[in-house]
C-alpha cells in the first residue's frame, strides 16, 4: 500500500519530514502545500545577509529545485490550505479536494507584538 502523505507549511520541518519519509519509505506520495512563492528557504538568512547583498536567493533554498524532483517530493507553493476534513481524510487547497494518509501541520508561528510596559 502506497502512502500518500500531506504537509501544510513548506519550512524547514516539512522539508525534514519529507526528507526522512523518503528516506524510510521510496514509494510514498509527498506534497507539500506552502503559501509562498519560493520553495523553502533559510529564514535567518533572509534577514540578513540576503537583505545587505552578501548572499544570492538560491543559496537561501533549503535544497535545490531538483532535489524535489529526485526524490517525488511536489511542492504547490503560492496555495492556501483553506480546510482540513479529518473525517474523510482531506485537505482543501486551491480549490481542490486533496486525500491524504498521514497529515503534517507545519505552519510555524507568526510573531506578534507584546504590549509594551506602562
């Protein structure tokens, strides 16, 4: 039986999770849905060194365009996941009904401001 695996956020742990699911299981379906444009990137970097010029915008992938290729891993980038149906085993994703066996969440977090001191 071939699992079909879902990860909504394409960050560094949905790349760690479809990295070792490859590894564990060759034949397994992996899609990762992320709301960005770009495949997953570096965070810290960004900010930094890609902001003042000291690094290029493909050094900051976590891996390569063809690595995800390689190794089956789909990538939707720019797509909202906009419910999740754990009943039938469904995520809703750019207007599409997306059936899954096992279900990342890998979102991270947003920052928000703390109320200042008084």
């Amino acid at each position: 039986m071939t699992i079909k695996a879902v990860t909504i956020g394409a960050g560094q742990a949905a790349v760690a999770f479809a990295a070792k699911l490859r590894e564990l299981d060759a034949e397994a379906e992996i899609l990762m849905i992320g709301g960005e444009e770009s495949l997953p990137y570096q965070r810290p970097p960004l900010s930094k060194k890609y902001m003042t010029g000291e690094m290029e915008a493909e050094r900051l992938l976590l891996r390569p365009a063809e690595w995800y290729a390689d190794n089956r891993i789909e990538c939707r980038t720019s797509t909202q996941v906009t419910r999740i149906d754990p009943a039938t085993k469904k995520v809703h994703a750019g207007g599409e009904a997306i059936s899954f066996d096992k279900l990342l969440i890998a979102t991270g977090a947003v920052p928000r401001d703390l109320p200042a001191p008084i």
